[in-house]
C-alpha cells in the first residue's frame, strides 16, 4: 500500500481532497438543508412570555398566541395617578392580543440573521424570549377611563371657617382632575412597543388649586362678644331674631372696612322673615344692638348708630341701636368700622332665649386692651353712655359714646 501510495502520490492527494471535498459539502448541504427548513419556521428555543413557540410555523404559532390570550390579557397594569395607585387587568381595560404583529417580530428577527448565527441558534438551541404586542381600543379605553375618574378626581376645598368649637380657620386642600385625553395618549405611547413583565404607568390630571386667605389664619381669639335675652314663646319675633342672626353669621370684614348691618341683614322682608306685630321682620333692632355693644365691647369705631323711640327692655338705656323703627325712618343702618389691623369674623347664633354675637380676631388686634361701657340716667327719658379702656387692669380712658334721649316712655 505504501508502494502504491508513493507510486502514485499524486493520485492519492486527489482523493484525500476529494473525500475532504464531499464531507464538506454534505456538511454544508446539510447545514443548508437546517436553515431552509427553519424558513418558515420558529427556531427552537423561542419563547414569547412563557409560552415555547419551537418549531411552530409562522401559521400556527399566531394561532397559539391567541389560544393564550386569556392569560396574556389577564396581566396586571398598575396606573399611578395623582400620588395614588391603582391596579386593573389588561381585559379590563379593554386591550386585546395583537398575535400577528407579536408573531411578525420574530419572523423579522430571524430574516436578519446572518447564516453563522442561524446555525449557531439551530444547532445550540439559544434561547430567546420575545414580548407580546398588544392593541388599544381607544374608545374602550376612554370609557374605561371615564369610570376611573369619577374615582380620582377630587375637588378642590377653599380655605373655611370651622365654628364647631370657637374659630378656626381651616386651610383648604388643592383638588386634582384627571385628564382621559392626556393618560390615553400617553397609554398609546407606552403599547406601542411589545410589552413583558410588570406594567407601571404614570397618568396625569391638573392640579385644582384650591383658594386660600393667609390673613384669616390669624384669627385665634374671641375679642368681644354680647348677649342679649328674648322670649322663645313669641315664636314669629323669635324668628325674626334669628333669621337675622344667620343672615350676619360668618360676615367677615376686613380692616379698615365698614361693617353695614343693613348690607347683611336687610332688606327686612327678604327670605326668612316674618311678620309680627307692626311689619315683616319686627325684631331685627334686637340683633343689630347686640351687634352694636360687641362692636363698642372690641373698641371699634362706631359709624352710625340710631336709638329707639323708647328704651329697649333687652339693654341698657343709650346702648340700643335701631335699624327699622318710627322715630328714626325706616331701614335706617347700624355701622362700625373694624380698625384692626387683623379681619374679624362674626359669630352669630341663638342657644334657647340668648341671641349671641360674637366678634373673633388676632389675640393681638386690641393690644392688650379690653373695654366695658356704662350707662348713666339723665333723669326723664336721657341717658348718657360711655366707654371705659383699660390696659393691664388699669383704666386709661373713658370717652362719651352717646346722650340719648327717647321720646316716647
């Protein structure tokens, strides 16, 4: 054999390369062979999720996605809105599978392979995973969203008053409104890519700014009140009282500003009143006086005021104030001026036979100074009444509020 081979060496080297040349090209044809078979076909070791699509074709592996679906469309979205979180399933939201686009990623993955890596896949098994595409019903979508921002959405609350105990003012919480349009867009944009795993997706609305007064949050301390006695039994004029009571309950007045009984209370016929005795709202003067004493009690100016035609039995002589009566015109006003450097608010209210007015301002608005007044009987119908100042205990000063003279007994 060794004679025959050096003989015919050259002979010899022909077959080696030819036996070399028919291994390699059975090897290459079969290698051939492997990659057109997986033409239209998935390579094995593919997966889409958790389902393995290997060997599948094209045809049937849509089928099988959509024979998935139920569990693909039963993942969880969790939406953030407005600091809150709240978490669906993509049937509830109305999406479905988009199995074809889901199956055309992988067709357009393995056509771009080189022949080496489509070897390398086919013959390793590599694995890959591919994410599932979905499709959003737009109109499902925003009706969906409707229902959620009935949920979401909160309304503003301003800035109030909390008279439950006292004074306080309540600062107000800013609201939100959520926006169907935006979060749509922005859902739209997130599914355009295919989507694995957890979904967590940010929604939008606009903040509702809620309206807020920084100067009423310095109100803290009653800084004068006054009370006045009525009988609950004559119920027509009882009424009347505290119609008027609510009508000045809650009047805020700012400083430097005049306070109108009138503004707040009258007309006297408006809404609530009745009629007793000589007309519809007979009565209201009781009120307007205990406004009128809480006003002098606080040390504020006193603008207008007018007496009765005879002495009030609910107050001391000189210290009444009419705003509906004979002797001084009808619908004629009380009024003072708040000079304060802080708002004051009014308290009004009735508790059995006591009509209350409380006035309520910054511990500061008097500056340490309180204040009582005093009537003194002229003689005959006259009465002369004055205002007492005191300031750590000790009077100050002592000015004339009025001379009064009634002209009837």
């Amino acid at each position: 054999m060794m004679k025959w081979i050096k003989k015919n060496k050259r002979s010899f080297v022909i077959i080696v390369i030819l036996i070399f040349l028919i291994i390699f090209l059975c090897l290459v044809g079969y290698n051939l062979y492997l990659v057109k078979k997986f033409d239209n076909q998935v390579y094995n070791n593919t997966y889409v999720d958790r389902f393995d699509l290997t060997n599948y074709d094209f045809s049937h592996a849509e089928k099988k996605i959509n024979i998935c679906s139920e569990y693909l469309l039963s993942k969880k979205v969790t939406f953030k809105i407005n600091g809150n979180s709240y978490t669906y399933t993509l049937k509830d939201l109305g999406f479905s599978v988009d199995s074809k686009k889901t199956i055309e990623q992988i067709e357009k993955y393995q056509d771009k392979l080189s022949f080496s890596d489509r070897l390398l896949i086919i013959n390793k098994g590599i694995k890959k995973k591919f994410n599932v595409y979905y499709s959003v019903d737009e109109d499902k979508l925003s009706e969906f969203f409707a229902g959620v921002k009935v949920s979401v959405d909160k309304t503003a609350m301003d800035g109030h008053f909390d008279t439950s105990d006292g004074v306080k003012y309540v600062e107000g919480t800013d609201g939100f409104s959520f926006s169907i349009p935006m979060s749509i867009e922005i859902v739209k944009d997130y599914f355009l890519d295919p989507v694995g795993g957890n979904i967590s997706i940010d929604l939008v609305g606009d903040k509702v700014p809620a309206n807020n007064n920084d100067s009423y949050a310095s109100i803290d301390t009653m800084t004068s009140s006054f009370v006045t006695k009525f009988d609950t039994w004559v119920t027509a004029r009882a009424t009347n009282l505290r119609v008027a009571l609510s009508y000045i309950n809650g009047a805020i007045i700012e400083p430097g500003e005049v306070f109108s009984y009138y503004k707040y209370a009258g007309p006297y016929n408006k809404a609530g009143y009745v009629f007793y005795y000589e007309f519809v709202g007979n009565g209201v003067c009781q009120i307007a006086t205990t406004t009128y004493n809480a006003a002098l009690l606080g040390g504020l100016e006193i603008v207008k005021r007018y007496p009765h035609a005879k002495k009030s039995v609910y107050v001391a002589g000189g210290l009444d104030a009419t705003v509906a009566s004979y002797s001084s015109g009808w619908n004629v006003d009380m009024q003072w001026k708040n000079t304060y450097k802080y708002p004051i608010y009014i308290k009004a209210y009735a508790v059995g036979g006591e009509a209350h007015v409380e006035f309520w301002s910054n511990s500061n608005a008097k500056e340490g100074k309180t204040y009582t007044t005093e009537s003194v009987w002229l003689g005959g119908r006259g009465y002369k009444t004055y205002l007492h100042t005191f300031k750590d205990g000790v009077e100050i000063d002592k000015s004339l509020i009025a001379t009064t003279w009634y002209s009837e007994d």
